[in-house]
C-alpha cells in the first residue's frame, strides 16, 4: 500500500489516497472514516450494514463516517491481485458541500451547519455511470506518477462535489421506488441493480423473470413494477434496449443484418430491421 499524498490539506481534518496492491488480505475496520473503495483490476469483499458487497473491475463503495466493516481479498485462479485506490476525503469539506447543495437556494450565508455528517448510499457504483466514478478515473493517470503535481485542495473540493451530486440525484431516483423508508429504498436499489448487471451480461441470452425474481429475492410483481419505476422499461424492454444499441453499433461497423441477428441474439433478420428503423426515425 503506498499513501500518495504526502501533506494534509491546511484548514481541514485529515485526507490521504491509498493505492493497493493486494493478494490475500482480511481486516476488520472500526470507526472508519468517510472512504471511497474503487477496484481497479480484480475484487475486493466488504461486510458492511450486514450486507456483502462484492467490488469488481470498474466500481466502487462507499463506506460512511464511523462505519464498521470487514474486507477481504483472496488470491485465486483467476485473479492473481487486486488493485485498487481508496480515497478519504476531508468530511468537514464534504459536509460543507454536501449541506451547501441541499440547503434553499439563498440561504447558505445564513446557514449554521452543526455537527451532522452527511450520509451517502452504500451501494456498489459503477465508475462509467456515475460523475464522481467518471471523475476519479479521469485522474488515475496523475496518482501513478512519482512526482505527481496534484492540487489536492481542488481535487478534494472537486470530488466533493461530484460525490454529493450523484447522492442528490440518487435520491430522486430512490423515491421513485415503492418502499418508505431510506434503508429499504437503498435496499431495494442494491437488488434492481444485480437484476440490470445480470442482464447486461446475459444480454445475447434469454431469461424468465423467474430467473430474475430469485437474484433480487423479490416477487415477481414487485420486481417488475419496480424496474420499471427505475429504468423506465420493464426488463425485457430494457433487454431489447440492449440488443438494439449493440446492432446499431455493428451496422455503423460494417456488418451485416445476417450477421447482427446472430451475435445479438435477435429473432429474425426482419424483426431486426424494423426495430432499428423505428427507434433511428
């Protein structure tokens, strides 16, 4: 494990960047401070609000202020290392940007902040669908470099407002559900989304929602109504979505309605055609 940076930010509580270089590892963390947990090659294994979450290539946690948890990382067959950074920002900066965002507008030289902590969602990101994941990979490239030039006032400040952003908006997207309770929205969320990540990888391939109700251990009309309330598309829909972006992008490549209709996994050469024609007009 290697801490990038090397001084504390002047005015603010403590923040270091940690990049990792793991094979067998196990540890039980108590009072951690606010981190993001992003796994750049392999999988890291946290036991976090009597949840696992299992963080692949690509995504990334986040653990709250005084969270308890465990992580592991096992040497396998298949993954010889796990790689990985783990940024804690300065929680008062955050707490500042987080209540400066979800204060009324106009109010924020009259506001007293106090001592809560902002509290994010512990769910399992994906770096290409979220700012701050976006953001984070964006500035990699600087973190590996020996003699890195990295103002970490700006980035802190920066992060810290790509981090409360996708919150904000995750809340809107979280009241769209059906459940009351914050808890069970996130809950809720974290098992929708293992039903969209199956999708995607299944995406050339059929499924029936009984296959989809037993990974979100949902019924079957819960599951339903509530995809829909997420992504806007029931999951055959959203499949379809799928299928038809991947064609689109191999027509644009040269290939042929033959040929697409089979790595697609569409019905027939026809069907294909009529369903790029009518979502391209």
């Amino acid at each position: 494990m290697k801490n990038i940076q090397e001084r504390e930010i002047e005015g603010f509580q403590k923040s270091k960047i940690i990049l990792s270089k793991l094979q067998d590892y196990e540890v039980e963390v108590h009072n951690s401070p606010l981190s993001i947990k992003m796994v750049l090659e392999g999988k890291e294994n946290y036991h976090l609000n009597s949840t696992n979450f299992s963080v692949t290539n690509q995504k990334y946690l986040i653990v709250n202020q005084d969270s308890e948890y465990d992580i592991s990382v096992q040497k396998t067959k298949e993954i010889n290392f796990t790689s990985g950074i783990c940024i804690y920002p300065p929680i008062d900066l955050v707490n500042e940007v987080y209540h400066y965002f979800s204060m009324k507008p106009n109010f924020f030289l009259e506001y007293s902040l106090g001592n809560k902590n902002c509290s994010f969602s512990s769910l399992i990101y994906n770096n290409a669908e979220t700012q701050t994941g976006k953001f984070i990979q964006n500035k990699l490239p600087f973190f590996t470099q020996e003699n890195n030039n990295i103002d970490f006032l700006d980035f802190y400040i920066e992060l810290a407002h790509q981090m409360c952003f996708d919150q904000l908006g995750l809340e809107d997207v979280l009241n769209k559900l059906t459940a009351r309770k914050k808890e069970t929205k996130e809950e809720l969320y974290r098992r929708l989304s293992l039903v969209k990540d199956y999708i995607h990888d299944t995406k050339n391939e059929t499924f029936s929602i009984e296959e989809l109700s037993e990974i979100a251990c949902l019924s079957k009309y819960h599951l339903i109504r509530n995809f829909k309330l997420l992504y806007q598309k029931s999951p055959y829909q959203y499949l379809l979505s799928l299928k038809l972006e991947k064609a689109i992008e191999l027509v644009n490549k040269g290939y042929s309605y033959k040929q697409i209709t089979e790595i697609v996994g569409f019905s027939d050469e026809k069907n294909l055609r009529k369903s790029i024609k009518k979502l391209t007009n």
